[in-house]
C-alpha cells in the first residue's frame, strides 16, 4: 500500500502463485482480516469470505531493501539490533533508558518515526526480556506500542493463549492441551518437572519463558549465533507418483541447500526429509551418521535413498523438503571415518560445480545456467492472480 496508494484502505492480500500451487494468502491487510481472511488460507477460501479481495503477488526483494533499511533505521538507537527473520528485530536499549529516556517514549518515537520515513506501521513490544518483548509486539496491531513491566508481567500475559508464547506451535500447544494447559499462567503454575517430562528440554525452557526467567542477550548482527541446520522445501506443480518423477525436484532442493552451506563454510551430518502427501499430511524422516553432508550429490542421494526406503506411497507426494542439521565448519580440521568410504577428490569437485553454478546464477539470472536433471520438471507458466469479484 506504500507503494501503491490506491490499494490503500481495501482489502488486500499478498498471495503464493495460483498455477504452481502455492495460491496460498502469505499476508493479509486490515480490511481483509475483518472479513475473517487468515494466513494460509487457499485463495477460493479468501474470496468466500471476502468476495471484494484484492490480490497481489509478493516481491521478496522489495520486501528485503525495506528490511535492510529498517535496521539501518534502528542502529541510531543501538548497535545491538538481532533480526528475527525479515520483518523483526530485538533492540537492546538499555543504554539508552541509563541516560534518562524511557522505553516506552523511545518505542513510541520510532514507531511514528517509521511511519513518516517508511510510510509503513510498525508494532512495538518494550519488556524486561526478549521473549515478553516479542509477545507485546504480538498483541496489538497494526501501529501501537505494548509494554509489558516486570512488575505486572503476571496481569498482562498470564491470560492470554499459550500458543502465544514464542516457540509454542500446533503440536507443542496440542500437547499442552491435553493435560489441560490452556493459558500462558497454567503453564507457569504448573511443576516445571512435569513439563519437562511432557516436552524435554523444550518444555522447561517455555515454562521458564511463562514465569518471565528469560536472560538471552540480544545479539548483533556480527555477532551470529551458529547455525544449527539449513533447508529448503517446496510444492510440486503436479503430484508426483513415483520416485523418478520427484527426483528432479530432490535435485533442485539439494543444490540450493549445497550452495547455501558452501557459502558458508558448513557441512552437516545429519539429513531430514519431509514430504507432503495429496491429503496435505506430513511425514518426517531423519537419518544420522558420519557422513558429510556439502555436495548437492551427496545430500540428493541420501534425501532419495531415505525415501525410497521410507515412505510408502500410499498417496502421491505433493510437496517435499530437505534440511541438514548437526552443522559443523568446513575450515575446521576434519577426521573422516576410517572404516568408510569417502571420496575427498569427487566432494570437492561436484562442491566446485555448485559454486560456478551459484556464481553464475547470481550474475545473470536464475534460468542462465541449469542442471540437465531440471529439463525433466514440467514448464510453471507465469502467475495469473484472480481478479477481484
């Protein structure tokens, strides 16, 4: 809407492309959230509940220059600015409240400061930690600022859903519910053991989050914590029924997977498979050991290997994924395993090939220079959004 006034005030929607599938609403204006429009929701589905919809295609790297200028925008205030995703960061103000200002005036101040310079809104949550900080950006929407202190921390947020709380999805919410967790306050009455005992190590964390025990620094950006995995996942434009009519896509995931870990100095040991069947329902399967995981070839052959194995076909496949976790530096001295096979000289050349692959992308386009393998992918025909009722 900043760039395009006239769609200003009506209801809008960022959507996936129809043709390959993916006709999916990714984002969603004001207008188009009274109607009941949620995230996720099919385009058929959207229009139902607001027949007036309007939707748009996203532009990732407009997306990105707005995300780049914003924390550039935010390093006036401090150099301590850890971006969560795209559209998010943690601001450590600390300093700042030291020397006389208050979070809240600080927070209200660059939140009408973004909407003169950016012409977009912004929602702000100002607390004692991270994880509260985040839930207050969460509550009230779409141009406030919520401040949660450490005083009455218990009265603002110990009502509100569980599933509001970083890190606790579908499934963690689910098994909440089941022993009768409903609200962030059950969770943190509860006995921190028995959460533990339900969740591992994950449901101790989130218990301590609950009862406002949250000590993480905010981090900047050239100080990155490790990556703990990296992974790619997409639709197919057509339901696969066999192995061969998904490999060229197990091919495409691999490579953009090996370009991202070769440019970062990182290999894995561990390969983790998802695959979406025609009824939308996941499976997951992992697998571990000393291999190293770098080269497109090798994380293909393992990801198709684990399928073959694993999933029964039953139903076609209608999306899939790949990601390689247990990371660790490639510059590092490495000790293959002495009793198998590796084959240091072909890693290295196929590694090689994806780099001229990426470099070659990156300057001229993503179609300039393919594999043979993707020859075999049917042709995606540009997008066509449904025009307005």
């Amino acid at each position: 809407m900043a760039r395009e006034p006239n769609l200003r005030g009506k209801a809008i929607a960022v959507c996936g492309d129809p043709q390959s599938r993916r006709g999916i609403v990714l984002a969603k204006s004001e207008a188009a959230k009274r109607c009941g429009v949620a995230t996720g929701d099919p385009l058929w589905m959207a229009c139902q509940k607001c027949p007036s919809i309007v939707f748009v295609p996203p532009h990732f790297e407009l997306y990105e220059a707005y995300s780049r200028e914003l924390r550039r925008y935010y390093g006036r205030y401090t150099p301590l600015v850890e971006p969560f995703g795209l559209d998010e960061c943690w601001l450590d103000l600390t300093d700042n409240v030291r020397h006389g200002t208050s979070a809240e005036e600080l927070a209200e101040t660059i939140r009408t400061d973004i909407k003169r310079i950016f012409d977009i809104t912004v929602s702000i949550g100002v607390s004692f930690n991270k994880v509260f900080a985040k839930l207050g950006s969460d509550m009230k929407k779409p141009d406030a600022v919520t401040y949660i202190p450490y005083e009455s921390f218990r009265e603002k947020i110990w009502h509100l859903p569980v599933s509001d709380l970083l890190d606790v999805g579908r499934a963690t919410a689910r098994r909440l519910r089941d022993v009768g967790i409903v609200r962030i306050g059950q969770l943190a009455q509860a006995r921190r053991e028995g959460i533990a005992k339900l969740l591992g190590k994950n449901g101790a964390r989130l218990w301590m989050w609950a009862n406002g025990y949250d000590d993480s620094p905010v981090l900047s950006e050239t100080h990155t914590r490790a990556r703990q995995s990296l992974g790619h996942g997409t639709t197919l434009p057509a339901d696969a029924t066999c192995l061969a009519q998904l490999r060229p896509w197990i091919m495409s995931l691999a490579e953009r997977i090996a370009i991202g870990l070769q440019g970062e100095s990182l290999a894995g040991h561990g390969i983790q498979v998802y695959v979406r069947d025609a009824l939308l329902r996941f499976e997951m399967y992992q697998y571990r050991d000393d291999s190293r995981y770098e080269a497109s070839e090798s994380i293909a052959k393992a990801a198709l290997g684990i399928i073959a194995q694993r999933y029964s076909w039953d139903l076609p496949v209608h999306g899939v994924g790949i990601r390689i976790y247990d990371l660790f530096d490639t510059r590092a001295p490495y000790q293959n395993v002495l009793f198998k096979h590796f084959d240091a000289e072909r890693n290295a050349r196929v590694c090689r090939i994806d780099s001229v692959v990426a470099s070659v992308q990156e300057k001229y386009g993503a179609t300039a220079l393919s594999r043979g393998f993707n020859l075999a992918m049917p042709a995606i025909q540009p997008s066509t959004f449904p025009k307005p009722r």
